[in-house]
C-alpha cells in the first residue's frame, strides 16, 4: 500500500486501528480494535520487548484481530480476539481465545502442532504456511465442527491427517489431502465433504482399494478449481497393490475444473476420462510431472481454453499432442500462451501430425532435456528459455522462432554459438548464454 493511502487509512481508523513497528513500543488505546506487529529490523532485546508488549496488550480488552507480520511477537490473551496471525511455537496460551474464528501460523519450526488449536469452538478458518517441518495435523481436530477452511501451504513433510476428517460437515476448503494407511484416512472420507478451490491429494501409493479410491467422489465436487494428484513413493502398508491405472480411473473430476496436475503416476495408460475433452474442456492449466511409463498424452491440443503447459520427467512421450486432426481450419494448443517441456528424452515433434497449425498464442517457451525434438515454425514465441542447447537445436531456435525478444540458453560443453547465428533475431533485445 502507497505511504499516502495507508496514512489516509490510519486517520480514517483513528485509535481503532494501530500499527506496532518493534523498538517503537507506545501505550495503546483501550479503544484499540486491529493491531499488527512488524519487524522494524532495530537489534533490540526480544525477550524484554515481548514482556513489554505483552503488558501493554494485557490492557487492551476491545482487541479483535492481532497479526503478527514480524514473526517477534508472543500469542496474545485477550480473551475477546477474533482474528490471530502469528509465528510463535508457544501455542499454549491459544485455549484461552475461546472466539477466535480466523488462525494462521506460519515459519515455526515445530514438528507438530499444539493440541491448544483444537480447544477453539468457534474457530472457521486455519492457515498454516511455511511450516516446512510439519508432520501432521492433531487428531482432535475434527472436534471444531464450525471449521469452514483448512488452508495449508508450503508444509511439504505433512504425512498424515487427523482420523475422520468427515466428521468436519461444514469444512468447504482442504487444501492437502494426505492418503494414510490408517483407519479413517482412506480417500473415502472426502466423500461426503462440500470441497471447492484447491484440493491437493498426496500419498495415493496408500489408497487400499478400488472402492476407497471411487468414494473420494471428485465428481460431484463442482466448486473445485484446482486438482493435483500425487504418487510419493512406497506405500505405507504391506500388500498394497492397487493399481495407479485404476485409481486414476476413479478419480474423475468435475469437468468445471480450471487446473490439474499429477505427479509420480506409475501407469502405462491414462484414464478414459483423461482423454476425453468434454471432461477436460474448460482447463486453463495442466502440470505433468514424472509419469515415467507413460507413452501418450491427453488430447491437450484439443483443449480451447488450455494457457498453461508444463510437461516433465516422462521419457517415453514422442509428442506433445497424438491427436488427428481433420479439420481445416482447425488448430492445435489455440489459447496455449506459456509451454514448458523438460528431460523428454524421446520426444520427437509436439503434433504427431504435421500439418496443422498449431500455437498462435505461444509467447513463452521453455525447454530442457529435449535434444531430439524438431522445431516447429514458432512465430510469435518471445521468450525462450533453454537448457542444454546444441548447434542442431540452437539453429532450429533462430530458424523457427524470429520474433524472439528474451532469449536465455544454457549451450552443453563443446557446442558453439556464432553470432551471425543471432543476426535474423531482429526484435531481439535481451540474450543471456551460458
């Protein structure tokens, strides 16, 4: 926020709102209604500061929302709080804020977290961000029958979740679900959940049964946007040996989502219903990540809305797209603006058929590990970033793709770059070789 619109703002909120910058600690209004805490960068004694502000808070009954922006501060006691950002491990004092309804902890280091967060009746959303050591969630969770959404981001060691997650009815955002071997951590608990935005499922290597994976029941979870599944490695239980093929199988989707990645699949074959654009059609986004055995991709060229392209790790795909296409006017990846390829050993073209116009909205490409691929002629690609580039490649990059504007390149030991190479890249105005 401009200096001028936040001063403008302040006065607006006179002693109802304040903002505390660490080293500046002033008495505080009774009348104090927001309060945020930042970190001014001063070297101050923390210790003494926290005990400083704590005694000022004590003072301040009206306090409704407290946000700890600077990570310094301690969690609050004011018994009326409704709304808390903080950082703090000592999460103990959080059992006393029985109206808290808005929670988000992020950068601690806690391996776990306090049971205190499931003595909050009234709280409707958690956040927790940036807590990278993170293992799971408590088990008593599903004891906040008012909780509405459980946000979760950049908490990658998350291995389990709390047993009957169901039981939370009125929960309408979850955005990891982590597949556990345990009673009450199967797919079949988002069964009955109202889930919509982004929904991430991770550990699929754990799903026990075909029956498991077709009570998840995706489809009917028409407000979802956002879908990423993941194989993580070794199931967690012995004699699991359910087939990535048929669970992918059960998983279907609305075919109102926007964006879907997978990560890790084993299978050879794709889903029907990932071939299929009726179910896929209104895709704007697709990620594929390390799906090894596959040899064959959905029908991606196919899709009207498809901006977003990022396919990686698979090393038997020959094209990007398989498909036929018949009619005449009719063009491949029409909407596609951004296309990403990395370590495809084999890939040979991005359409199977040659024939067809393809990608007249592509402005950026990025690629990487794709030392067989024949460029296409790539007219209006701007930015090219590249790894692992040779002299056959780097002259299907000039040749192919006379518009560019940024070219970034990475040429393996031994090639050569010229620069009478570079000469027909008229609009060229950034170039970066390594």
């Amino acid at each position: 926020m401009h200096d001028l619109f936040h001063d403008l703002a302040q006065s607006i909120m006179g002693e109802e709102c304040v903002v505390i910058v660490k080293g500046r600690l002033t008495p505080l209004s009774t009348r104090v209604h927001y309060s945020s805490l930042f970190n001014s960068g001063v070297s101050v004694d923390v210790f003494d500061f926290r005990q400083r502000f704590m005694t000022v808070l004590k003072k301040v009954e009206s306090m409704r929302t407290f946000l700890d922006i600077g990570g310094i501060g301690p969690v609050p006691t004011n018994h009326c709080l409704q709304a808390l950002q903080t950082s703090s491990s000592l999460l103990s004092p959080l059992k006393d804020l029985t109206h808290l309804r808005y929670l988000s902890l992020s950068c601690n280091s806690e391996a776990s977290l306090n049971n205190s967060i499931c003595h909050l009746p009234k709280l409707q959303i958690l956040k927790l961000q940036h807590l990278r050591h993170l293992y799971g969630l408590p088990k008593d969770l599903t004891q906040l029958q008012d909780l509405r959404h459980i946000v979760i981001i950049e908490c990658p060691s998350i291995v389990e979740m709390p047993p009957k997650i169901s039981k939370l009815r009125h929960l309408r955002t979850l955005s990891i679900f982590v597949v556990g071997s345990k009673p009450g951590c199967g797919l079949a608990e988002l069964h009955s959940l109202k889930l919509g935005g982004t929904l991430r499922i991770r550990g699929l290597e754990n799903v026990s049964n075909e029956w498991d994976a077709k009570e998840a029941n995706l489809k009917s979870k028409k407000d979802l946007n956002r879908l990423h599944l993941s194989w993580d490695g070794s199931a967690n239980s012995k004699g699991n040996n359910v087939s990535a093929e048929i669970i992918l199988e059960a998983l279907e989707p609305p075919s109102t989502l926007k964006s879907f990645g997978m990560n890790g699949y084993e299978g050879r074959r794709l889903s029907n219903w990932m071939r299929s654009v009726v179910v896929l059609k209104d895709l704007v986004e697709v990620k594929l990540f390390n799906c090894d055995n596959c040899e064959e991709l959905p029908p991606l060229g196919k899709l009207p809305h498809l901006k977003r392209l990022v396919v990686s790790g698979m090393r038997n795909v020959k094209w990007i797209d398989g498909e036929t296409y018949d009619g005449v006017e009719e063009k491949a990846f029409p909407s596609l603006e951004k296309l990403s390829v990395e370590n495809l050993p084999k890939l040979e073209r991005l359409l199977r058929d040659e024939g067809v116009e393809m990608l007249p909205r592509l402005s950026q490409l990025t690629i990487f590990g794709v030392s067989n691929l024949k460029f296409p002629r790539l007219p209006y690609v701007e930015i090219l970033l590249a790894r692992s580039i040779d002299e056959v490649t780097m002259e299907g990059v000039v040749g192919n793709m006379t518009c560019l504007k940024t070219l970034d390149i990475q040429i393996i030991n031994g090639a050569v770059v010229l620069l009478d190479q570079l000469s027909g890249l008229d609009a060229l105005q950034d170039l970066r070789i390594k």
